[in-house]
C-alpha cells in the first residue's frame, strides 16, 4: 500500500480513550485505536503521540482550584494515559517509547527531541505525555509543538465527529461538513477544531491538521493512505 505521509503526529484526546462512559480508560476502545495504530506502523509510518487528559481530569473546569496546580494535575493526567496506550501497543506487539515534557524517569524517559526522532527513525513509537510541560496550555498545543519539533507531516487529531461542520452537527440537522479549510478559516469562524494557540501554532508552521472520526479506527490508515477522510486544514 502507497503511504502518503512518512512521520504523523497523532493527537489522541482523553475523551476518545474512555469510551461511551466518558470517564477513565475503556479498554476495548483503546485496543481497537491501538491496532489501528500499530497497522500504520506496519506500513513504515513514523508514528508519535500526543495523548490529551480530559477522561480523568481538566485544569481549566477545577473549579475553585489555583489554576495552575489544576493544570499540573491535567499533566499527571496525560501521563497516566500515555502509559495506559503504551501498554496496549506493546501487549499488541508495538515497540513504543514514552516520553514526559517533565521528568519521571521511573516511569518514562524525559523528552529529548533528538532522541524521539531518533526512536521515530528506528520504528518504534513514541508517545508524548505531559503536555507541553507548562500550565496554561493544552494537549493540541502540544501537538502542534511536537509536531513542529519532530517535523511532522501532519498531525492527525481523532476526535468523535467525522470531520469539521460549520455548526453542532448532533444539534443541528441541516450542519455541513467541510471538507477542506484553511486555519484563518478555522479561527475566523471560530470553529470548535483546537484552541487558538494551537491553531496559530499550525498556521505559523505551516502544519497541515487533519481532522477524522476516531470512532471508526481505521480512518487513520486510510488516512496515511492518502485516502479522503475527515476535515483537511491547511495554510
Ligand atoms: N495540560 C497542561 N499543559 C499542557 C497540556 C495539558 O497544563 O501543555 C493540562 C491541562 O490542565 C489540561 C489537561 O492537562 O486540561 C488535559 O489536557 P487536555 O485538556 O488538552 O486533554 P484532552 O481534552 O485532549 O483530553
């Protein structure tokens, strides 16, 4: 099979990760994304991982808590799903690495650019836990960041709707779907795709984000395939 893009970025949210219960870890989701990830591999893609921490907790809806302590929570968070994923792949026969934006080496190995890329090269890969490692900040950030730093091709943000739609698509019946976008279209419009530091991230850098249904995992193959999935953002 043809591949087109060589290195991805996949941003993989909380909330994809936990299922219809929206809470914690299902695990038979997480195995159906992982097989997924790991045919992609497969094919000699060069796959790093962003994972989000919405499924066990959100810095910005804690409440009464000094935000910046609720975001160090989110990033604990993160890890705990980057280590959640990567026992999956590796129970599914994936050579994974997992690396934190703040240290802790007893669990995963700190993030050092040269050496995800250089696991990238070698096949294995990589997930990134933590975030960007600063508060104020969220996991598409971070995808993007990363993204940037491992020169990506493009990240690839799996979400529970198939693609970007001009309004709530579970709301409004006649919501259409776009099928290609530019990111000043995305932050002009104000469409829910990230948040605008990562938005401006992607366009400053020129990362294509392709916005795909997660629900139906193999999207991301016939995604690195080339093949019409999803939303396309560019430029
Ligand atoms: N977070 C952070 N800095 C980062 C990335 C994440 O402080 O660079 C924290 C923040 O509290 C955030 C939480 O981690 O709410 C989980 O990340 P996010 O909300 O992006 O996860 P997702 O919505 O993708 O599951």
């Amino acid at each position: 099979m043809e591949i087109k893009y060589k290195r991805i970025l996949l941003k993989l949210s909380g909330e994809a990760l936990a299922g219809e219960r929206g809470f914690g870890l299902d695990y038979t989701v997480m195995r159906n994304v992982c097989k997924s990830i790991r045919d992609c591999a497969a094919l000699g893609v060069q796959i790093g991982i962003v994972v989000g921490g919405g499924n066990f907790w959100r810095g910005r809806s804690s409440g009464a808590m000094d935000r910046t302590r609720a975001d160090h929570i989110g990033m604990l968070a993160t890890t705990m799903n980057a280590l959640a994923v990567a026992d999956v792949l590796e129970e599914l026969g994936v050579t994974v690495r997992v690396q934190t934006a703040i240290a802790m080496q007893q669990f995963a190995e700190p993030y050092i650019r040269n050496r995800a890329v250089r696991h990238l090269e070698k096949g294995r890969v990589v997930i990134f836990g933590c975030g960007t490692g600063n508060p104020f900040f969220s996991t598409d950030t971070a995808a993007s960041l990363r993204a940037a730093e491992i020169d990506a091709d493009i990240i690839f943000k799996a979400t529970m709707v198939d693609g970007v739609y001009d309004k709530d698509p579970n709301k409004f019946e006649d919501a259409k779907k776009y099928d290609h976008l530019t990111v000043s279209e995305v932050i002009g419009k104000n469409l829910k795709v990230m948040d605008s530091t990562a938005a401006s991230m992607c366009r400053d850098n020129h990362i294509p984000l392709l916005v795909f249904n997660l629900n139906r995992p193999e999207n991301i193959v016939d995604a690195v395939c080339g093949k019409t999935v999803g939303t396309l953002v560019e430029g």
